[in-house]
C-alpha cells in the first residue's frame, strides 16, 4: 500500500479531475462509493451507523457514504459538526441528495451538549476532517473527537 502526503493527494485528484475529466462531486462519489464497498463487506446490517461530518470534502464523503449505506438498509444517521457556518459546494449537494432521499437522520451538534448517546456497538465513522488539515483540532470539533474516543477506547490508535 502507497501512502500520499496530502500535498500528493490534492495533486492526485487535480490530475483525475483535469485528466479524467470528472466533475470533483462525481470523484467524491467516486471514493465514497469505495468505501461503502469496503463497508458492506466487513459489516452486517444489525449495527448502527453514526456518522460524524464536517463542513468540507471530507464531510460531503461521509454524507454521501450515509446515502448509500442507508439504500442498502443500514440504519445511519449523520451528526454534522457545526463549527462553521461555511461548507465546501459539494458537501452541500450532498446534504441535499441525503435529505431529498429521506431515509438518514440528519443532526447537528452545536456544542458538546449535543453530543448523541453511542450504544458500546454502534459503528462510528469519522468524517470531520480530511488530509488537509494542517493544524491541531480544537474547539467543538475536538471536544467530539475527544468524547467519541473515550466512549470507544482502542479505535483510534
């Protein structure tokens, strides 16, 4: 297996979408699609789904991974760290595909206050930040992250 610095993967997806061409969303569809082939093989449909999005790509992949896992019958539902009022143009398409499609719970967390019960096995996927993030995480969005660990010791090492 290759691993990209997020230099190389910013310059690997310029080239897919000026080559290809592709649309970015239809990429982000494209490696959403990946996952959620990768998902479905390793786990069954009697776990809950949670999936926590930030405001950028990486966000928008987790949304549209919600999608598809919800038409194949997983219960998911999406929990959008608001720390931003800004969103990236195709996490917006994809929260509007989800809620058009109607079958993914779609909240927000606000504070931590609004953190949601996780049962010891619901499945979390982390959809907060990608490969660009070049600063420490703090604020809302490291109090999620901090919280989701201490309630599923072990997964993130």
């Amino acid at each position: 297996m290759k691993i990209f610095t997020s230099e190389q993967v910013k310059e690997i997806d310029a080239y897919t979408i000026n080559n290809e061409p592709i649309k970015s969303i239809d990429l982000m569809e494209r490696a959403a699609t990946a996952l959620f082939k990768w998902y479905i093989k390793h786990f069954e449909r009697s776990f809950k789904v949670l999936v926590f999005t930030g405001p950028g790509n990486n966000g928008g992949d987790g949304l549209a991974l919600s999608r598809m896992l919800a038409d194949a019958g997983y219960k998911v539902e999406v929990y959008h760290i608001a720390f931003s009022s800004k969103t990236s143009k195709d996490w917006s398409i994809n929260r509007d595909r989800l809620l058009h499609q109607k079958k993914v719970v779609f909240n927000e967390i606000g504070e931590i206050g609004d953190f949601p019960y996780i049962q010891p096995d619901d499945i979390i996927v982390d959809s907060i930040f990608g490969s660009g993030l070049t600063r420490p995480v703090e604020g809302l969005p490291a109090g999620v992250i901090k919280k989701s660990m201490s309630l599923k010791p072990g997964w993130f090492q």
